[in-house]
C-alpha cells in the first residue's frame, strides 16, 4: 500500500525505480526498508545504499517498523515479511 491506495506490482516497481534513481543522482541513502523492498522486488537500485535502521542497538524486527505520515503512525497490515513478500508475488 502506498498513500493508502492499493498500486499494482508494477506501479510499485516503477515508483521504486524513479525514487532510487533521484536518489543516486543526488548522492542520497535509501531508508532501510524501502531498500529492502526493492531489492526483494528487483528494482535497480542505481547502487543506492540504504541507511542504517538500529533500534536499541539491534536491527528491527518487523513488529517495529511504522510509517509515519503527517504526525500518525502506521503499522504493516502484515504480520511478517514474508506475508507482505506472497501478497505482492502473487
């Protein structure tokens, strides 16, 4: 889900692609997850590199992670990685 609207895989792909091609072409690290997603999914990623994400000195479990968008919180309406992975493979 992006912005509340469900996007198609492909219209994720190529939201991904663009967003790391901006950010190759300024130099700029990817958050942590979003690299991950792309990678997943096989978005070039432009040789962007993502940011650490370390909560109390230990890389996030996938309970930890939420979106924040305009001052509100928002958890994965998955339960883990992989049922987030199969419901966008499908």
């Amino acid at each position: 889900m992006i912005m509340g609207e469900e996007k198609s895989k492909q219209e994720v792909f190529d939201i991904l692609s663009h967003g790391f091609e901006i950010l190759s072409n300024n130099n700029l690290n990817a958050f942590y997850l979003t690299y991950k997603m792309a990678v997943t999914l096989g978005v070039n990623t432009f040789a962007v590199q993502p940011d650490k994400f370390i909560i109390k000195g230990k890389e996030a479990d996938w309970k930890d992670y939420v979106l924040i968008l305009d001052g509100k919180g928002y958890k994965s309406k998955f339960k883990s990685e992989k049922e987030w992975f199969n419901h966008y493979n499908k």
